[in-house]
C-alpha cells in the first residue's frame, strides 16, 4: 500500500465519518447539544470569517486544523453510540437524508450572488475603469 493509496483510503474514512455526523444530526435520538454543536461548526467551516484570518501565514489556517476537529471529535462524543454505528451504516449505503429545503437555500443563495454581481458589473459607473 502506497503513500497515495493511504491517503485516499483516510479521505475516504473522514468523508465517510462526516456523511455519518450529518445522518446522525438528524436522528431524534441525538442530544440537542450536539446538534447545534454540528450546527456551528458547519458555519464555522463554510463561514469566510475566521477567528484568525486565513492570509497570516501558518497561523491562517490553524484554526482550521485545530478547532474543526477538535469540535467533530466532541460531537461525536456527545452523540451516542448506537446512534453512531446506525449513521454509519446508513452512510456506508450511500444513503443521505433528503433535504430539499436547503438544497433550494443553496441554490437561490447562488442565484441572488450571480444576479447582484451581474446588476454590479452593468451598473458600475464610469470612473470604475481608470487606472487600468
């Protein structure tokens, strides 16, 4: 087994691991805690504001590295074990929770950004172009 083979196979268990944290939200059976826990740390995650900002080199991306997991492994013992090993089965088949109103949050979210760049770039006046 290879350095690359390696790697994927861990990829493959953290998306795994992630896919099984995202079912396991959604059981009824899951503490409340850990469900606003996952919640902010799926905003954390997608937010572009950082507690320290991403351009400061090495310490840019550190809080990434070190709060994300460190927030996963404490969802993950919040939530209970056999609540667990059924989201990761439910997850190794491949099956996700359907959920078609943040599926459609998504996509209006990138719609409206297209559109507000678009009207930007027609309504932009005619001093945006000196110095270039």
């Amino acid at each position: 087994m290879g350095l690359s083979d390696s790697i994927r196979s861990r990829i493959s268990a953290i998306k795994l691991e992630l896919m099984a944290l995202a079912i396991a939200a959604q059981d009824t059976r899951t503490p409340r805690r850990a469900k606003i826990l996952l919640l902010f740390l799926l905003a954390y995650a997608a937010s572009p504001i950082d507690l320290i900002p991403d351009f400061i080199p090495v310490f840019g991306l550190l809080d990434e590295l070190v709060l994300l997991p460190l927030g996963i492994w404490l969802a993950r013992a919040m939530i209970p074990h056999d609540v667990m090993d059924a989201a990761r089965a439910r997850a190794r088949e491949g099956t996700l929770p359907a959920n078609w109103i943040a599926g459609v949050c998504v996509l209006l979210l990138w719609a409206l950004s297209v559109a507000a760049i678009a009207w930007w770039w027609m309504h932009r006046g005619p001093y945006a172009s000196i110095g270039g």
